[in-house]
C-alpha cells in the first residue's frame, strides 16, 4: 500500500508517519491489512532525519499545489491520501489570500488530482474545531455535535469547513473515498510555536518543562478542546481504517476532546513539575488571540467517533507526562511521580 | 445608487429589474431611500427589450467570469450586487467541473472584485432549499430551521452551500455586506423548461395553461417547497434592505416556502383550468430527477425570514391565477373565477 501525506513533514504529519511506519500495514477501508509500502511526504521542507532514514519514505519537497499541479505530489499508485497540509488559523486572518490558497485552492486541485487517478483512494481530510465559532448575532449551543451548524469565525475555519464540502462531494461523485475529521486542539505539541492562535495552549506547557517562560494570553476560565498528539493520530488512522458502513454519512467526524480549562492546565503542570514550572507562565491578556480562541467551542459531543471506537485523552496530567517522555531532550525542570 | 444583478437577464433577474425600476428607489441596509441610478444586468445574453428601453438598464454581456476577470463586470460605483447569476442543478450534475467554474469560481471572483471597490457594497447571494439534502446515511429533520447544518446531495448544493461560507467571511473581513438567502424552488417559472431538476415544478402548470402536454417525474405524494415569482423577488430586496442589524447572522436566510404535494398542485390547477388542463400531465417517473427532487426538504420553518416580514404565499391556486395573469398570451385554456 502507497500513502500519501500532505504537510507530511510538519510535527502531526511526521507523527503519522512514524506510526504507520512502527505498524507496518494498514487495513484500508475495512479491508484485510496490507503491509505499507511507501510514504510519500509532500512538504516544503525536507523529511526529519529519523524518517528519511526509512527506506518506505519518499518524499515531494514544495508547495503543495505547485508539486501537485506538476505532477510531482500524488503518485499515480497512491491509495491513501492524509491531506493534512495548510496554513495555520492566525496566518489565514492575517493573510486573507495566502488561506484561501493554501488551504482552498490547494484542496480543491489535490481532489482533482485524486480524480484523475481514477482509482478512488480513501482522503482523510484533516479539518478543525475552528469550524464552529461562538458570535453575538448567533451564540454556540453548549455541546457541539456531530449535527451542529458550524458558523465559523475565522477564515481559516471557513476554509476547513469549505474543504468539508468538497471532499463530501467529490466523494458522493465516486471521485474518492473521503473522510473529515475535525481535529481538536493538540496539545502538548513538540518544538517551537506556530503562527496557530491555539500556539499557546502547548507553549504554556512546552517552554516552562525546558525552564522558560511562556505567556498564556487568556484569561484563566477560558476552556479550550484538547486532545494529545497520539490521540489525535489514532483518530486520523481510524479514518482511514473505517469501512465506508462504519463511517457512515459524508459529513465531517469531531474527533472526541478533553475539556479543560487554561487554569486547570496550569494546575496540572505543577503537579507534574512544580511551582517553579508554573511561575514561568505570564498571564498576558492578548485581545486578537482571545478573541479566536474563546469563540471555539469546548464541548464536544462526539457520537460518532465513539462509535469508532475513538475515546478522548483520560487526563491533561497524563498528556503532560506522555510529552515529557516523549521528548526527554525538550524537558529541563524535574517530571515527579 | 447602482446596482448590478448577475445572470440579470434570466427569468428572475429581470423580474428583480423590473420591480426595482417600478419602485424607482431602494432603502439600502436600512438607509434612506435613494433614487435607483442605474442597473447594470450581466449575463451571457442581451437584456429584454422592455428593460433594455429604459435608460437606467446598462448591459454586460458575456461570461460572468471573464466579465469580472476583465473589469467589465462590476462598475466601480456600484453600491449593490444580487448575485443570482448560476449553472443550475441538472446541468451541476451531468457535468462537474461547469458547476464549480458557474457557482464556485465565479462566486470567488466577484468577491474579490467587490473587496477591490473598497467600498463595502451590499451583495444578496441567491442561494437555494438544495443546500438541504436527505440521505439514508443523514436523514433530513422533518422541519428544517435557520440553523439545521445543511447536508446537500448534489453538486449544485455544495456549490451554493460554500458559496454562503465565503459571503460570510467576506462580510466578516469587511469586504462585502453580504446576505445569503436560500431560495425555494420557483413556481411558476414562466417561459421554457429549463436543465434543473425541479423545472417540472413549473412546467406540469405552464405547459397545460398552454394547451400542451406535460409531464411529472415524481410520485403524486412528493411535497415540495415553493415560492412564487413575485414572492422570490420580495425576499431577494428585502436582503437588500435590512440594516445589518434586522439581518443579524452572518449565516444564509431561508426564504419562506409553501409546503404542497405535486398532486396538490394539480388539484390546484384543476380548480383553476378544468380538468383539461390536468389530462395534460402525464405521470412518468424519472428516477434521477425524483433522486435529486426528493431529496430536498419540503417543510421549511423560516423564522428569520419571518422576522424581516417575509412570508410564504398564501396558496398555490393564488400562484396560478397570478402566473395567468401575469403571463395572458402563455395561457390558451380558459381561467375560472
């Protein structure tokens, strides 16, 4: 089996495949399992070391929709496509045009070239939270569901939620066999912030375990979605394992969330590393971040994962310590118990 | 004020013209009213002549998107767009890629032109009931509300889904003021039948007012959602004359509908035109149209709509006898009452 992973590089993608990679095989749409033979990652920048060192990875280096109108990005043979490429939440407020093509465009020509190939491969798209956002003219229920209408707030999530149609359609066509996935925050995520406006909610854990500071630029009560990144990767692979029965309609699938407040989060990062881990953390109100952060929802209703089988994370504490083990090199102050 | 109507020389657009010529002026989002300057209609073919003997009807005729593309399209001094201008369902269906050039790319388009004006225009996009979509996978609620999370099954809806998504964020961004209505299926569509699926809904009437045969490709029981002319055009101006406040959501408006079985409609039409008129239909089920028809809601609760002081026709005889009179040389077969 041959896969394709868009923005395969970045710290998600290159988690996927460092997991598809340790199983092996893969059984693709409820199928029986077949051993995976190559994976392809399409990303600006080269494959992490470790990665390039596996014989099954290949890799597409460029924009996404220059490699892919260029024939380089989708191999022909290619039967499982994780488009998780895009811009980030705060890039796409910043820069209207810079998300509508990396995130609109580029999905739109990545549905066309999987048309093309004629072999209908399975797309697992990667959408978000941010599709839902909370306004005044029209306040989000207090649980979302699989069934909510999404009114997003930003543009990033109005382009995750347009990618959603497409890929909805172009499944009903018989172009591909497509799944949407809406991925909760991740959090704690490994190495240095992004330009995402949900940034924070791993740097306020991330920079005070190597000893330095972070700011969290909102206020304490504020409660976010959260989900770990191998809970978040599971929930990509199970997308893609799902019979077309199992997943059921072609709307998009909220991945499960654990619900936490920032406070909360803080609390369980002196548990894990102390006082002098949450001294670190400066409580700078940032209106802009907050205000994109506190119009996501924080609870999640997610039916139809659980029907998958997918749980959320059982708690923030054992995120925390997970991301300490996982990264022993990232993490300076004492991790206890 | 200058306005612009898109596919301005179909059915409806010139409809919206002339109704917007007879009354000579417009409150714009609330403001005082203002003499009407000027209406440009673009589309592929030359106005009527009754529009185009009036002097405030300017033309553009062409491809809507090499119109825009080329700067022909949206005059510089334009305070108002109605964007109706659309492939219709069928032809969505039968050929992909014409849909999303016709709906999708052609939305984008003129949204960026409108952005460019840097004024802020107020743009109503006519989109439709096919936004909501029955499946056994999803079935639709009995009744759809202004926030059911629409589920379309077929092209034409998706198109016309994301195109209330961009017209939200564009609003948002400050581009446009944009107000998304759903249009319900229009009935009776004077003229020919047409390459949507639902122009049945108006041919089973027109064509046997005519003296001609017609034909029905739906089960008798099939309730469906319509609107009249007259009443369609309403609900577009009064998109265009709610405050931003009266409109509230960012979110598309249904327009109200009038919920009644294709059988209802003949006995409509019986009553109207004698049972010559209904030995004029014949009953021939077409599985792909009855798949795209019935699969629409037929039960909209349109509470904003209501809001504004829209409401649905009050009966579908009333709808007849106006079409008759509107349309006097289209109806051969004698009027009762």
């Amino acid at each position: 089996m041959n896969i394709l992973i868009t923005g395969g590089c970045g710290f998600l993608g290159a988690r996927l495949a460092r997991t598809l990679l340790q199983q092996g095989s893969l059984s693709l749409a409820g199928a029986a399992p077949r051993a995976i033979n190559r994976i392809t990652l399409a990303d600006r920048v080269a494959p992490p070391e470790d990665l390039r060192a596996d014989p099954r990875i290949a890799s597409a280096e460029g924009d996404l929709l220059e490699l892919i109108a260029s024939g380089q990005g989708l191999p022909a043979d290619t039967d499982l496509v994780f488009h998780l490429a895009a811009a980030v939440s705060g890039e796409c407020e910043a820069d209207f045009d810079l998300g509508m093509r990396s995130n609109l465009e580029a999905t739109q020509v990545l549905l066309q070239a999987c048309r093309a190939l004629g072999s209908k491969p399975v797309l697992v798209f990667s959408s978000s939270v941010a599709v839902f956002g909370d306004s005044p003219e029209q306040p989000l229920p207090p649980v979302i569901t699989d069934t909510t209408l999404p009114t997003p707030q930003n543009s990033y999530g109005i382009q995750k939620f347009i990618g959603e149609q497409l890929v909805a359609d172009c499944t009903r066509k018989g172009f591909v066999r497509g799944r949407s996935v809406r991925l909760m925050t991740v959090s704690v995520r490994p190495g240095r912030p992004n330009a995402a406006a949900s940034s924070f909610l791993s740097g306020m854990l991330r920079e005070p375990l190597a000893g330095q500071r972070a700011t969290c630029p909102v206020p304490p009560d504020t409660a976010v979605a959260l989900s770990s990144p191998g809970n978040t990767v599971a929930g990509l692979i199970r997308a893609a394992t799902a019979s077309d029965g199992e997943w059921g309609a072609r709307t998009a699938v909220n991945l499960p969330a654990l619900t936490i407040t920032v406070r909360e989060m803080a609390q369980a990062l002196e548990r894990v590393a102390g006082p002098a881990a949450t001294a670190l953390i400066a409580w700078q109100p940032d209106a802009q971040i907050a205000k994109i952060v506190t119009s996501w929802p924080s609870r999640i209703q997610a039916t139809r994962a659980k029907g998958l089988g997918l749980e959320a994370d059982a708690s923030f504490e054992a995120i925390i310590r997970a991301y300490a083990q996982e990264n022993p090199d990232a993490v300076k102050l004492e991790v206890r118990g």
